[in-house]
C-alpha cells in the first residue's frame, strides 16, 4: 500500500514573538503569540510516502539525509508517528523536504519545514483533521510551525490545559483584510546559527534575571497588536512589533552566558530603520528580529523601494526578498512529488 502527498508550506515572522517554553516535552509555549503568515517567495515543498516498499523510513531535508536517531530530529520526527498511529498504518515513511532559502539561519525553515510535513502527512493518511487540531501537532515538532498552518494574521493561543489541548491556531484575519502589508527581509548571514532555538530558549528561561516579566507583557501585547491588525493601525502594529523584538532579545543578551543572535548589520538596520521613521514623523516601517541577524521589516507596498534602498546602502545586507501576506500551506499533484529524487523504490 502507498500512501502519498505533497504540500508547499511558507514561514511566517512573528510579530509578539514565542521565546520559552512552560512544558519542554509538549511544546506549550510560555505566552501567546501573534505572526504574518508569508507567501511562497520562501517556501518549503515536502513530500510525504508511506508505502511497504521502504525498508526504514527516511527522512531529507536539501538533499541531506537526517539521522533519525538525534535527538533534535527524532523529536521533530515524532509529529509523523502520532500522525501514522492515528490513522493505524504500519508502513515505513520517507519525507523528502526542500526550502528554496537559508535553512537554520533565522528565517523559520522549521516552521514551513514542519508545518508542510503535517499537512501532506495528514493528507496521504486521509486523516480529516481541522486546523485547529493540526496545529496541536504541529506544534510538538515546532512551536512556530503550527502558525504556518493558516494564512493571512495568525494567533497561537498560550491555553491553560496541562496536556496542551487547547494551545494551537486561530487566524485573527486572512490575507485579503490588508493586502498592502509586505515584508522586506535583509539577509545579514546565511550561516547556520550557532544556538538552536530551542536550546537558547530553555537557557533564557533559565538564566535571565529578567524574563519573569515576559509572558504577562507579551500577552497584553497580543491583545493590543489583534486590535491593531483588526483596525488596520499601522503605527501601532510597527511600535508593538520592534518593541516586542527588542524585548526578545534583551532577555537573550541578559542570559547566561549571554546569547546573541545579532551582528553588526543587523544593529545598522534597526537604526536605519528608526532614521527613515524619524525622517517621515511617523512609523513607516517596522524591524523585527526572530533567533537570527537576519531583518524582517514589516511595511507597507508604497514605501518598499524606498526602504530596499535604505537596505542596498548598508555593506553586510547580502541579499533582500520582499515577501507579501500568504494563505498557508496548499496540496500539490502527483506530479510534483520530489521522493524520486533521493530515493529509489
């Protein structure tokens, strides 16, 4: 028996960001968070094959076979054993997974990468699940993959439950309420950083003096940035989004030892940034930051030239994409299956 799909999935730029965790194991985050859902200009194409053809089940990301015994992958993995008990199939797995932009470099691979992979896992096994309950898993492989799961301005809910059952997605509003939203993102490094996300975030939690403080605001915040995407406040949104990074990443520089995931091309752009703002009497733009150097600045289409620019200027910017609102992870044919890529059956 064969089971199969493919999916493209894209990341999305949290804009209230996720940085803790209240339960390691099941990935229930410590405060809610708010994220733009972006289109295909990156994205990830995943593959998904059950079938009693394979020997052992497989799993490629960029050509690059993972060893399914580490730790980090196998937790990821994971999300395809609960996906293929529920639907009580037996058959090996090989997931074949392809980004067409840096991998582990900031820029949320693991959230189109995991995000993709649960929706063509879910689709091959027939599974008819709502968003809602594929965020829950989701979830348990990326914290951030399951707000990729929905278009348009998505909320991850904290939830209050032990077990996890009421932490996932609710989309706040689809791409179509403000089309004109766009996000510039300035490659400063394509490195692999060298703190993974989830062990940075367990460090801060740990060490920094002052993270107690973090999940009561990060949660008024939310209310206050869902009321600002509803009401198509720009200059709210932009204040929340660049206060909110610099939170995030004041609590990394106050860990022990302290994390830091920006360089110096990326401390020109928040400055930058603040210079163009300071220059129009009002926030035209916004930078924001997740676990990488790399700049994400939210703004709208009639500033984008002026800002890639701005951008262009600055010596360490390798490269810039310009990325709109998506609509989340889609189906793909037969047709469009990469597994004959790397494997033969």
């Amino acid at each position: 028996m064969d089971l199969s799909a493919t999916a493209i999935a894209t990341p999305n730029i949290a804009l209230i960001k996720y940085w803790g965790k209240e339960d390691e194991k099941l990935i229930i985050p410590k405060n809610s968070s708010i994220s733009i859902t972006l289109d295909e200009s990156l994205s990830t194409k995943t593959s998904v094959l059950f079938s009693s053809s394979l020997k052992e089940d497989i799993f490629y990301i960029n050509g690059e076979k993972q060893d399914l015994s580490n730790n980090e992958v196998k937790e990821r993995f994971n999300i395809i054993n609960m996906l293929r008990q529920e639907a009580n199939v037996n058959e090996h797995v090989a997931v074949v997974s392809e980004n067409n932009f840096p991998t582990a470099a900031g820029l949320a691979s693991s959230a189109s990468g995991i995000s993709a992979m649960v929706f063509a896992a879910s689709k091959a096994l027939s599974l008819n699940k709502s968003l809602f309950e594929l965020g829950i898993i989701a979830r348990q492989g990326s914290g951030s993959s399951c707000r990729s799961l929905a278009g348009g301005f998505v909320k991850w809910e904290k939830g209050s439950r032990k077990d996890g059952l009421d932490s996932s997605i609710r989309q706040i509003a689809p791409s179509s309420h403000w089309p004109e939203i766009i996000d510039i993102i300035a490659i400063a490094s394509k490195s692999k950083k060298k703190i993974p996300s989830r062990s940075g975030m367990k460090q801060t939690v740990e060490t920094s003096i002052l993270y107690k403080a973090r999940p009561e605001y990060a949660e008024e915040a939310c209310i206050s940035m869902e009321k600002a995407i509803l009401s198509k406040d720009f200059e709210s949104l932009a204040l929340l989004t660049m206060r909110d990074s610099n939170n995030m990443h004041a609590l990394m520089l106050d860990t022990w030892p302290p994390i830091i995931y920006l360089n110096q091309t990326s401390l020109e752009i928040i400055g930058e940034i603040q210079n163009l703002n300071q220059s129009m009497g009002k926030l035209v733009a916004a930078y924001t930051f997740d676990a990488g150097p790399n700049a994400h600045i939210i703004t709208t289409k009639e500033h984008e030239k002026e800002i890639r620019n701005i951008l262009e200027g600055i010596d360490g910017v390798e490269s810039i994409i310009s990325a709109g609102i998506g609509n989340g992870p889609r189906l793909l044919g037969e047709k469009d299956s990469i597994i004959e890529k790397y494997i033969k059956l």
